[in-house]
C-alpha cells in the first residue's frame, strides 16, 4: 500500500492561462510544452497510515496544500480511501514559476495510483493530476507535449520523444521566493478584469497550430518566435488585469534582452517566462553553454541551471 514516483517539471512554450471550467480546473486553451530532466520531485505515498492524511514537502508539514492533494489522492483511489501519508522531495525551489505544483501533481497520481493499485492509463492519470494543477498533465509525459482541450476535458500527445529533438533549457534564477500571486488565482483574476483575455483565448488555436508545425518540422527559428511572442502575450493579459500582475524584476528583463543579443550574434536561443520572474533559455545543444554564461553574468541573476528535456512522471523503488 505504498509506493514512489518521481515526475519533472514542465514548461509551456504555448502558454496555459485562463479557465474554462474552474469547478473542474478545466484550462480555457491548449498548451505545448516541453519536459524538462534534472530538476524532479519525487512523491511517496502510503495508504492506511494514521486517522487522517498528512502531507509533508521536504519535510515540514505543509497544510496549506493538504486539501488539494487529498482531493486528487480521492480521484485515484475513490472517496472511500483509507487515510494517506504523502511525502514530498523537490531539489528546486517551491511556488517560485518554475513548475513545481506540475512535477508534484504528476508524481502524486502515479504513486498514488501504484499504491492503491488502481492500474488507470496514462490519460485518465494526466486528466487527474491536470484537474489538480492543469500543467501537471504534461508532466506525465516526456519530451515535446501538446495539451488540447475540447468541450468538456483534455487530450494530451507527445509530440517528440526526449531523444527525437533533445533541446536544452537554461533556467535562470533571478529570485527564488514565492510568487505574490498563485497561477490558479491570477488566471480568475486575469478571465475577469483583462480586456485582452478574449483575443489571448482566441488566438491560442493559431499559436498552437504554429507551434505543433515547427515541431513537426524540427524548425527551431518558428518555434522561438511564437513562443516569444506568446509568452509576452500571456504577460500582457497578465500586467493588464486588474490588479496588474507583474511577474518580472529588472534581472527578468536583463535576461530578455540577454537572449535577444545572443541571437543577434548566432546562437539559437528563444527564452520564455511563467508565473514567477525566472527566465527559461530554450536553445538546441550547442548554444546551451555560451547561453549560461551570459545569462550567470548579469547582475540579479542568482543561479544557472543547464538542463535536458526528460522523461514523463513514472514509479520508482521506495
Ligand atoms: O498549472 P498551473 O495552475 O500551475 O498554471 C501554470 C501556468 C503557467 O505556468 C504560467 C503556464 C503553463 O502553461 O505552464
């Protein structure tokens, strides 16, 4: 009745934001995103311990996360579950952009789902641990991954295996504290109060179109330029809402403007941003060391991290 699995985070490079169902945590548009290797979580979960469950995140208590996390362990194994005790390990900062509810959320539902022996497909497991935290469904996958969502739930295809287009991403801290605004209440915020939403929501399926080609196409350049500019556009809904929500610190935009001028000067580089102020650097192989070096020389920049793409959330020995 116990069992481990170790999940990665994920980034999009089409963005989630916006809900179209928030009973359900359905997202209002698709996604793409790519695996990343390196940074994990790893999640035991063990039926049948205690009165009631509890949830540790690198070993403290966590209460505040409890209720989402039982809900999602009912999903698994049915409301009539004994109680649980979940362990969390991730070796890269918690709540700070760079997917860490994704790679927690993934690990859970296959633990979870190994414990109680539930056996479910990988698709209802993404389906799960998405109405959790709606990108931790691309984490159950590896590689390149497409998030589509129709009326009433979610699809997810991997695009690419990990060995198919293996890119590099350069994740730079610029401020390892917990985000101001949670991504589930800055994307209600955003639905309601930003006059940009309704285009952001309209455009996506051209953005997605875009993206999914390029990828098809291995065409790296088609790649960078519509993730830029959907990843701005998402921080545009994002500064307009009301109140703004602005991720970014001086460093952020220090490590855009990085990007930019190592491209100027040959390198293939795009970066993207999420909820938080880190900048992701996504390059193919041999940019990845000459992108690292300069982004660890700007002023505010805290750390570097070069990391493959990875594999998708599986069970691993206690
Ligand atoms: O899955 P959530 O609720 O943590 O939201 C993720 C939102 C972004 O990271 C900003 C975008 C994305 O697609 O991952």
């Amino acid at each position: 009745m116990q069992a481990s699995a170790l999940a990665h985070p994920n980034i999009a490079l089409v963005k989630y934001w916006g809900k179209r169902d928030t009973q359900r945590n359905l997202p209002a548009v698709g996604s793409l995103s790519v695996t990343l290797d390196t940074l994990a979580t790893r999640m035991t979960v063990a039926f049948g311990v205690g009165d009631r469950d509890t949830l540790l995140v690198n070993g403290e208590e966590a209460p505040g996360m409890l209720g989402r996390v039982s809900r999602c362990l009912d999903d698994v194994a049915g409301a009539d579950r004994s109680p649980v005790r979940v362990d969390s390990e991730s070796n890269f900062p918690i709540g700070a952009g760079l997917a860490s509810s994704a790679s927690a959320f993934a690990a859970l539902v296959v633990a979870a789902d190994a414990a109680a022996g539930t056996n479910l497909d990988r698709l209802t497991l993404a389906q799960v641990a998405g109405a959790a935290s709606g990108s931790a469904a691309r984490s159950l996958y590896g590689g390149i991954v497409a998030l589509d969502v129709d009326a009433d739930q979610v699809g997810l295809s991997q695009l690419a295996r990990v060995d198919e287009w293996p890119l590099a991403v350069v994740v730079a801290i610029t401020d390892a504290a917990t985000k101001p605004v949670g991504s589930g209440e800055g994307m209600i915020r955003s639905a309601e109060t930003s006059p940009f939403y309704s285009s952001w929501v309209e455009q996506q399926a051209n953005d997605l179109a875009t993206a999914r080609q390029a990828v098809a196409s291995r065409d790296f350049k088609v790649l960078g330029e519509i993730a830029e500019h959907n990843c701005l556009k998402m921080h545009s809904v994002m500064w307009s809402s009301r109140p703004p929500i602005v991720y970014w610190n001086s460093a952020t935009l220090a490590c855009m403007e990085s990007v930019r001028s190592l491209r100027a000067d040959g390198e293939d580089v795009f970066f993207t941003i999420d909820a938080g102020p880190q900048v992701k650097a996504v390059c193919l192989p041999e940019s990845r060391h000459a992108v690292a070096d300069a982004l660890a020389a700007i002023p505010g920049v805290e750390d570097t991290m070069i990391v493959g793409l990875g594999h998708g959330a599986t069970v691993v020995e206690p």
